[in-house]
C-alpha cells in the first residue's frame, strides 16, 4: 500500500489535471469575454447614428457609444479579428516568456516548491493584462464626445500609455477616407485597407482605420474591385461622423 501511495505521489497529477486546468481556463476566458461585451454593448448600444460606425470599431470596447479605432495589422488570419484573436495573437511571446520563468522556477530545486503558485501569480495577472490591451487599447482611437461637442484623438504608445488630443466639433471641417494596399503585411499577401481621416484647420489627421480583406500580392487590380465594393459603406460612415460633429 506504501508504495502504491509512493508511485501517485511520483508521478504527479498527471495529463487529466493539465487538461481541466486549460479546459478551465479557456472557459474562464470565453465567460469574460461574451460578459464584458455584452455589458458594453447594452450600457453603450449604438443608436442610429453610431450604427454604422460598429464595423469601425473593430470589436474594441470602449466608454461610450460613438467612437472608431484602427486595427493594427496583426492577426494576419483574419481581416476581421476579434478581441479573443487579438489575445491569442498578441499574447503569444508574453505567454512564451512567462512559461520560460515557469520553467527556471520548476528546474531550480528552491524554487521548486512555488511552481503551483505561478498560475497565479504570474500567469493570470499576464493574461489581465493582454485581454485588456486587446479590449481596450488600439493603436488609435476616436472618440465623439456629443455632450462637451469635442472629438478625442487617442494615440497609445509603448502599449498602456496613452497621448491625447482634443478637437472641438467646430474645428473639424468634414471628412474623408481613402483605400491603401498594405504591401507589408505578409510575404504572401498583401492587405486592403481603408482609413478615415478628419479635416481640422488645413490638416487631414488619420482617425479610425479598418482591414477589409487580403489579396494575393500578384493581384495588381485590387482597387477598383475593393473600392466599388466599400464605397457606398464607407460613405455611410462619413456620412454618421458628419451628423455626430454637427450636433447642436
């Protein structure tokens, strides 16, 4: 019976326990992400105006109902990336660096001992933190502040850190867009996109941006395919930003 009870204690909890706790964790994840959008799309539901601007939105959160974003070009298997994609695309290096300390924390015989602790210690508040970056942050994000009638540019830098600007509605002379074949996005492909830009003073500044497909790199004739397709959307959204800065 001893050394029945020695051979468990040797070989562990085994792959049954490896797989509840990924299976637990990955349910974790989903139950807090269909819960945070939810309650974000019921306490800031889009009315008719902001309708159209939802595709522009590329599934980002944020505290208000009126506001669009650019989509960094990350996740390169999809043109439409959600905010779980995002997490697993940008998490993947943060994930693969705390599983090395995992690892060196499991090698070293002191430290042996706090390895069933890293999961929560380390790895959780590192999963925190990208599922909010992926919520949250884009690389630029607009919003349209109808009550104190002022467009916020925001800008984050260095991940967390954000730079803002803020444009009062009379300041802003209309708004425009253009399509842009990102040739950079992958050997293989290149990526469509179309961004939206504001008219302040003589200035066009770049507000919100949007991936709307991928294409092969020896497809030279991508433009007017892509541009007849999105240009009377595209149009709708300008069309929703002028009504938003024209508010009385």
């Amino acid at each position: 019976m001893a050394t029945e009870i020695s051979d468990k204690e040797r070989k562990g909890p085994g792959w049954r326990w490896l797989v509840i706790r990924i299976g637990g964790a990955l349910a974790g994840l989903l139950l807090v992400y269909y819960t945070t959008t939810y309650i974000f799309h019921k306490v800031y539901s889009s009315d008719k105006t902001t309708d159209a601007l939802v595709e522009y939105q590329n599934h980002y959160l944020a505290f208000t109902d009126a506001f669009i974003t650019s989509e960094d070009l990350i996740v390169e298997t999809t043109a439409d990336p959600t905010i779980l994609t995002r997490f697993f695309s940008q998490g993947i290096l943060v994930f693969l660096g705390a599983g090395i300390i995992a690892l060196l924390i499991g090698i070293i015989p002191f430290t042996r001992k706090a390895l069933p602790y890293v999961g929560y210690f380390l790895f959780l508040p590192v999963a925190l933190l990208v599922f909010i970056h992926s919520s949250f942050f884009p690389s630029i994000k607009t919003e349209f502040d109808r009550k104190e009638k002022k467009m916020i540019l925001t800008t984050y830098q260095n991940y967390f850190i954000p730079s803002k600007k803020e444009i009062p509605f009379e300041w802003i002379n209309g708004f425009d867009y253009s399509f842009y074949d990102f040739t950079n996005y992958s050997t293989r492909q290149h990526a469509e996109v179309v961004w939206i830009y504001a008219f302040v003073g003589n200035q066009r500044v770049l507000i919100g941006g949007n991936r709307i497909g991928t294409h092969p790199f020896e497809d030279t004739n991508w433009s007017e395919r892509v541009e007849l397709e999105n240009k009377e959307k595209v149009l709708v959204v300008i069309s929703s930003l002028q009504k938003l800065v024209s508010v009385q």
